[in-house]
C-alpha cells in the first residue's frame, strides 16, 4: 500500500473548492479520524506543500471530504450512510 493516496477536498464558504493529494501519514495510534478532530480543535489547517506552508483557518472551510474512507472512525460518526440527490 506505498502508492495509497488520500485525497482531501476543502470546500470554501465563498463557493470554491481545491482538491489535495498525500501519502498516508507515519502510522499512528490514533488515525486519520483522530488527527481531523485535532484539526477542528486548533480552528485551523495547516498543509506542508512541496514549496510552502499553507494554514487555511475553519471559518472559512464549509466542508472537507476525505477518499478513501479512514479505516478507524470516531464514535460519534454516523457510518453505512448513502448520500441521496
């Protein structure tokens, strides 16, 4: 799984999205769910580029999706959920 790529889509509140990509992270204990409610806690993202660091404060972030779904969910998630239009 070297190849895994997680993809994380930020939508603004101003209507714009944009789309990361990223290798899974070191292992950890705790996971990528854990590591999102780390985020929401610090009420700010910050992402490590290849040429800079950009830290996108959550008022301005709408919604974020993360694909594939992360193996380890937190408890208070609502999980076999299909989205219907």
């Amino acid at each position: 799984m070297d190849d895994e790529v997680i993809a994380l889509t930020l939508k603004y509140t101003d209507g714009t999205e944009q789309r990361f990509e990223f290798a899974p992270q070191r292992k950890e204990e705790y996971g990528l769910a854990s590591r999102i409610q780390d985020i929401f806690s610090q009420n700010i993202i910050m992402l490590a580029l290849e040429d800079k660091v950009m830290a996108i404060p959550l008022q301005n972030i709408q919604s974020l999706e993360i694909s594939p779904m992360p193996p380890k969910l937190p408890a208070f998630a609502i999980r076999n959920v299909k989205l219907v239009l």
